[in-house]
C-alpha cells in the first residue's frame, strides 16, 4: 500500500508540472465521460429503474388485434367476459385514460389527465396509496360511493401537501367526491394521470349495441406461474368463443399480450440505446486521442525511463507509475464529467418531447455515480494501457544515441492505428447524424394534410351532472359558444372537434354503404370516425375535393344526416367509383342512434396518427348525430392566435364560468410537437458527431505536429539539397491523408453495419442513402485535409541551418 501511495502521489506531481497537458486531457476526458453520464442518467430512469409497481414483470396489457393488423382495447363487456372467464390471471384492471376537471376550493377551474378505471386497478397493480386507500369492490356498480383518489403532484400544487385531504368533499366533473386517497410520488399511470375515478358500469359501459366500442384498456397480473404463452393462449381460446357469440362484433379479432414495461417505455428503448452507443464513440474516440498525447509526452520522458530503469527500477514498476497517472487523469475527469452531466441534464430534459416517459425521474443516484467512475476507470486502462507499455520499452543505448537530435519516431505506428480508428469511429457518428438530419428535412416536409398557422385550440369537457352525454343542452352549448367566437373582433372562423389532427387519438368503426349486400363478418370496411361541428374544416383549411362541407343544416334528423368521406376512405371502400350521394352506416351510437347518412362531400386526408404515419380512411359526422360534451375548440385568427385566448377562455366562462379551459395552445405547436421527438434524437446525435469531428481533427493535428516536430533535422536537410516549399508539404501530407483515407474507408464500412439501429427512426430515408456517406466522406475528408496542412505548411518555414544544429 505505501508503494501504490507513493505512485499515487508522484502521479499527482507529475501531471501538475504539465498543467497545459492536464487541462487538455481532463477536457477531454471530461466531455467524453459527461455526455455517456448524461445519457446513462436518462437509461437508467426509463430503462433501469423499477417501475412504480410492485412484481410489474407479471403485469400484462391485454389488446386485440384487427385482420388488417391494427391494434384495438377492448370494450366495456369483453373486459367484462374476459375478467369473469379467464383462468391465468389473479386480477384485471380496465383503464380509460381522459380528462377530468377539477373545481372549487384549492384553485381556479382546472382541466387534468385522468383515468376511470374499474375498482381493483390500483390492486392489480400492485400499488398501495401514500395515504388513504384505492377503490373497493362496489364503488364502480351502479350508485355506488362517488370517490377519488388524487396524484402525488396535484396533491402538492393544489392542495399544498395536506394529509387531511383525505376524506373531504372535492367537486370532479362538476359533482362532489370523496377524496380516498393520494397516490405515491412516481406513480401517474396511465399518461401521466393526475387523479382517478371509479369507471361505472352502466349506460353506454355496458350497453349490448356497443360490444364493438373499444375504449378500455385491459391490464392483467399473472397469477404465479402462469407464463404470458399460456396466458395468451387461454385469452385466445376465449377470443375465439367470443366471436362464435357475437360475429358481428369479433370480426377476426386476435387477443395479445404484451408486458406493461413495452408500453411505458418501448417506443424510445432503441433510440435510448442508440444514443448510448453513441456517446460511447464519443468517449473512444476521445480515449483514441489520449493515447495519442500519452505517446507524445511519452518521448520527453524517456530520458527519465531510462534512469529509473538503470537504477534498478522493474519494468512492471514503470507500468503501475504510467497507469496510476492515467488513473489520476480518469478519477479528474469523472469528477469534470459529472459536473458536465449535472448542468447538460438540465438542457436535455428542457430539450425532450414532453410525452417522453418517466422524464421527471431523470437524475444523479448512485447508480450513475458508480456507473460514471467504474466507465472511467475503463477508460484510464483504455487509453493509457498502451502507452504505458510502449514508454516501458526503453533502449538505453538508442536513448543515449539520440539525446539531443530531436528523435522519438518510436509509437508512429500505434499513433498512425489510431488516427485510422477514430477517423472510423468519426464517420460512423456523422452518418447517423446525416441520416437523422435528412430525415427530419424529409418530415417537416410531409403536408399534414391541414394548415396550422393562425390557429388556435383549446380542450372543453362538460360536466355530465349539468350536460349529459348526447342531450340538447351539449349542443345548446356549443352551438352558442362557437357563435358568440365567432362574432370576436379579430376571429375568422371556429369550430369543434372530438378529436385533433396528429394527436393519435381516435375513435374507429365499421361502414357500410347501403346499396350493397350486408359483407360477411370479418370483411366490413374500418374506418375512423372524426365527430365535428360546422366550421371545423374550414378553420383547419382542409381541402375540400368535391361536393360539399358540413352545415348546419346536417343534423341527427331523418332527412338531413350526412357524412364527409377523406380521400383515403373514398379510394379503399369505392375504387374508381363517385362516393357521393351514397348512404352509409357506422356501427357507432353515442345514444343519439346510430352514425351515417349521405356521403356530401370528399375531403383531403389529414394526419392524425402523427406525421410520419400515413391517414387511414376517415368519416366525418356532424356533432348532432354525437353530441359528446367533450371537445376540442379550434379559431382561425387575424394575428397572433395565443393573444386570442383570453377573450375566448372569457366567452367560455361567460356561459359556464366553473368550466375549465385545457390545453391552450397554438396549432403550430402542436405540428412542431409531431416531430419532438426525431428532433430531438437529431440534435443529440449531431451534437456528439461534432464533438467527434473536433476530437478527431484535433487527433489529426496532433500527430502531424508532433511528427514535424521530431522531423525536424530530416525535413532541414531535404530544403538545404534543393526542395521546395510544395514538395515537403505533399510529404507531409502523403502519409497522413493516406492514414485518412483508410479510416474514412473503414468507417464507411462500419457505419454500414451500425445504421441499421436506425432503421425505425427513419423516415423517407434509407440507411444506405449514397449522398450522405458521401457528405460525410467530404467533410471529414476535408478536415482531416485542414488539420494536416498546417502543420504540413509550418514545416515550410523549418530554417536548414537551425534543423542542421540537432545532428
């Protein structure tokens, strides 16, 4: 231990006497080691940390499956069927996620994320409250307890964190409920939910003409050693009996499971670890360039290797002293790293989509920490292994030859491997970063199929105790609403919307065009149905191909029910035939009888499922045939839409003034918002392909120089026989574009085989796509070019007579 203090505290001295070399490596070292701390941070809250529920490996989603290959959750009565008849599971849970509102004491009207979930959901999986306690068996049956169980986070804001909370009367969608409990911290299942109410089983939840409405989500816990196979096979088995019993509702329908971590967090699991691949180039070739400095201050110090070997010094003696500095360098730059992290993660978390999961959990625990000094401790073997053994082979003879004439030509070879290798490692961040470029241009070019400038939205949900699902007073209210904004100074036009462009919310169904033999089961035509007021297409300008938009003469009436038709549906469902003037029926009931009526017109079709996905057949049906009291309000402004929302939150308050207004925002945002996440996987990645470009053009620059330094006499002598300034920057030049161009090779083979963990991210774009290796191929060529030639242009300036000195 005295030996190893001792090597420990040489080291220490050793690097302070070089403080322009300390300071570079631990740069280095320090960017290298606070990008992979950064992105591990993230890893380990998304992917690495238990989730919020207890045993969640044996937590299953439960979700059918359409023959043409979408994914559906189930309706009110197959959870129902599924929950009494299933033989694998301990418990089911049925979850559908909407908005609640929120009044009275504690703050102003508010709209929140919420769920109605069925009475043992928070039993199912696994979760006991901070205080109080979840649902119990009655209080989702018909007049059963009107309760809540409120989020840890709205608790804080709302309710300043009382423990007394529990137990007092809150108003919920505009009736009184008893508060139960508070959920733990961490736990806002699902998307980010803020509060839960018991899901009711009465009315439309179990109504027999609405089996095919598939609205709740189903969740499973296995019971103990059930496997999700055997699970699965049990669910299909009763899928199959099903739809023997309802063909008209289980057309082909498969049921599937998947575990519940896939749905929180599968969707950025490989670009997560894309992105820790990355930074993971980022630190190799960083460590590339360490050694690079190691083999260059490794010539200055073979005077000093030689003594201590002469005096008896053991060669593994050296070694350990050589390693304990690079062990020195690492700890130093870990510490640099962190710090890095700590302020980056700040940045990154501003910079993410907000529906990125479990984003709020992203921090320094000890597991980062022990990450950060175990990957540099990796990294001081890495870079200063070789080294360390190239200095330890020291020929005294050869040293006390060459003592004074500038030589130290011994490494080239291992310095020359390494400007090929991060030069390989360079090409293949910049590809991706290429690719990831490319193929955000190629989405913010997509047309979604509306225009979003000038553009206002807003979410209103009426209370059912004042507006009952489906009665006049909804369209009483909306009819006013949008008239009176409307009528707004500055308001061009307005209208309503269950649901909004690229927010991938959708309600789906069957169509049938009357004039045809009813289809076998199995062979009806899906469709999405987007409920609208009059208004609404205009404010959103989506075009109109031919016939007519919806007035306000298309009502719910016999007579004057009609429907539009996107292009896609009109294509799919009457191939090379004019839709209009048929008349359909949509196996939807809101209560107000069944969807349909005259096709009137064929509209362009818009992107709702989000922008890189293509529309499926859509239907619009006119708000009177619904009438649901939850929808989303769109103006078309004059000017800046956002300056609008304050008169129009007025308008809304002037009618109801508990009613709150949610999700203001500006359409612009919310096209911006569809890309969120490519932008934001395109931004990181390009940051570390420049970081990259940096280090390995600063690796260039540094060989070369050094290698002009220690040519010193050579190139003196080749200018005093006659060569001109040309000819010694070509030789320069030769060998190190040579070295190059083998790392831009390799690394184009490389980054061949790598973007291939791209292939999902991609869009419009294919991984091999020639332009961008090319691209690539040129910039990094060009400054590998740069960085050589200065040094390669300052050997030019080398005097004959003072390079003649070192012999």
């Amino acid at each position: 231990m005295d030996t190893v203090g001792q090597d420990l505290r040489q080291a220490f001295r050793k690097l302070l006497r070089s403080p322009g070399f300390l300071c570079v490596a631990v740069l280095t070292l320090s960017l290298g080691l606070g990008a992979n701390t950064a992105i591990f941070s993230v890893v380990n809250a998304v992917l690495l940390r238990a989730l919020p529920m207890a045993d969640a490996d044996s937590l299953v989603r439960v979700f059918h499956m359409s023959p043409r290959g979408g994914t559906l959750p189930s309706s009110g009565l197959d959870f129902l069927d599924m929950q009494s008849q299933n033989r694998s599971f301990s418990g089911m849970a049925g979850v559908d996620a909407t908005d609640i509102s929120v009044t009275g004491p504690g703050g102003d009207p508010e709209r929140l994320q919420g769920a109605e979930v069925t009475a043992g959901f928070f039993q199912v999986l696994g979760v006991q409250p901070l205080l109080g306690r979840g649902f119990v068996a009655d209080e989702d049956q018909p007049g059963g307890s009107r309760v809540v169980v409120l989020g840890h986070m709205l608790w804080k804001r709302r309710y300043g964190g009382d423990p007394g909370i529990v137990g007092r009367t809150i108003t919920v969608n505009g009736e009184p409920r008893t508060v139960v409990g508070v959920a733990r911290p961490g736990f806002a299942f699902p998307n980010q939910a803020q509060l839960w109410v018991p899901l009711t089983w009465e009315g439309s939840n179990i109504d027999p003409g609405n089996r095919g409405a598939h609205f709740l989500s189903a969740y499973g816990r296995l019971k103990p050693g059930v496997t999700r196979e055997q699970a699965g096979a049990d669910l299909a088995a009763l899928a199959k009996r099903l739809e023997e019993q309802y063909p008209r509702f289980h057309p082909g329908l498969t049921t599937h499971l998947e575990p519940i971590r896939d749905e929180l967090v599968g969707d950025v699991e490989p670009a997560l670890l894309m992105l820790l691949g990355a930074v993971g180039v980022v630190l190799l070739i960083a460590c590339a360039n360490l050694s690079n400095l190691l083999l260059a201050r490794a010539v200055s110090r073979e005077g000093e290797i030689s003594v201590r070997l002469a005096l008896g010094a053991s060669r593994g003696r050296v070694i350990r002293q050589l390693l304990m500095e690079s062990l020195v360098l690492a700890l130093v730059g870990a510490c640099g790293g962190l710090l890095m992290a700590s302020w980056g993660l700040d940045l990154l978390v501003m910079l993410a989509p907000r529906d990125f999961p479990r984003l709020e959990e992203v921090s320094i625990d000890g597991r980062v920490l022990a990450f950060t000094f175990v990957l540099g401790l990796a990294a001081s073997f890495l870079f200063g292994l070789v080294p360390a053994l190239q200095t330890s082979r020291v020929d005294l003879s050869r040293v006390l030859r060459e003592s004074g004439k500038g030589g130290g030509g011994r490494g080239n070879r291992t310095r020359h491997l390494l400007i090929v290798a991060e030069t390989a490692l360079a090409v293949v961040l910049l590809v991706g970063a290429g690719l990831l470029m490319k193929s955000f241009i190629r989405l913010q070019q997509v047309d979604p199929g509306f225009k979003a400038d000038r553009v206002l939205a807003l979410d209103l949900a009426l209370p059912e105790t004042t507006y009952p699902w489906a009665s006049p007073a909804v369209q009483t209210f909306y009819d006013t609403l949008l008239e009176r904004v409307r009528g707004l100074p500055g308001v061009k036009q307005a209208g309503a919307s269950l649901h909004l462009p690229l927010s991938g919310n959708s309600a789906s169904s069957t169509i049938r065009d009357m004039s045809r033999p009813p289809p076998e089961p199995g062979q009806e035509d899906g469709t999405a149905v987007r409920l609208v007021t009059p208004g609404y297409l205009e404010t959103l300008r989506i075009r109109l191909v031919r016939g007519r938009l919806l007035t306000a003469q298309d009502t719910a009436e016999q007579g004057s029910r009609a429907v539009l038709l996107n292009e896609e549906a009109a294509r799919r469902i009457w191939p090379g035939e004019d839709p209009i003037g048929r008349t359909v029926e949509i196996d939807a009931n809101f209560g107000n009888g069944r969807f349909g009526g005259q096709v009137v017109g064929v509209v362009g079709s818009v992107r709702h499922d989000g922008i890189a996905k293509e529309p499926p057949p859509e239907v619009y049906v006119p708000f009177p045939q619904g009438r649901p009291n939850m929808m989303r309000l769109v103006v078309l402004t004059e000017g800046e839409p956002l300056s609008m929302a304050s008169r129009v939150r007025a308008e809304v308050h002037a009618l109801d003034k508990d009613l709150p207004v949610a999700n203001v925002r500006d359409m612009e945002a919310v096209v911006s918002d569809a890309v969120a996440q490519p932008r934001f996987y395109m931004l990181l990645v390009g940051v570390f392909a420049g970081v990259a470009l940096l280090l390995a053009a600063l690796g260039i620059y540094g060989v070369v120089t050094h290698a002009v330094i220690h040519r010193t006499r050579e190139l003196g002598i080749r200018m005093a026989l006659g060569a001109d300034r040309q000819q010694v920057v070509g030789l320069v030049l030769k060998q190190y574009l040579r070295l190059t161009g083998a790392g831009l090779g390799l690394g184009v083979g490389l980054a061949f085989v790598t973007s291939r963990m791209l292939g999902s991210m991609l869009y419009g774009v294919e991984r091999t796509d020639p332009l961008t290796y090319v691209g690539v191929v040129a910039v990094l060529g060009g400054v590998a070019l740069l960085a050589s030639l200065l040094p390669a242009y300052r050997a030019t300036r080398i005097d004959p007579i003072i390079a003649l000195r070192h012999d």
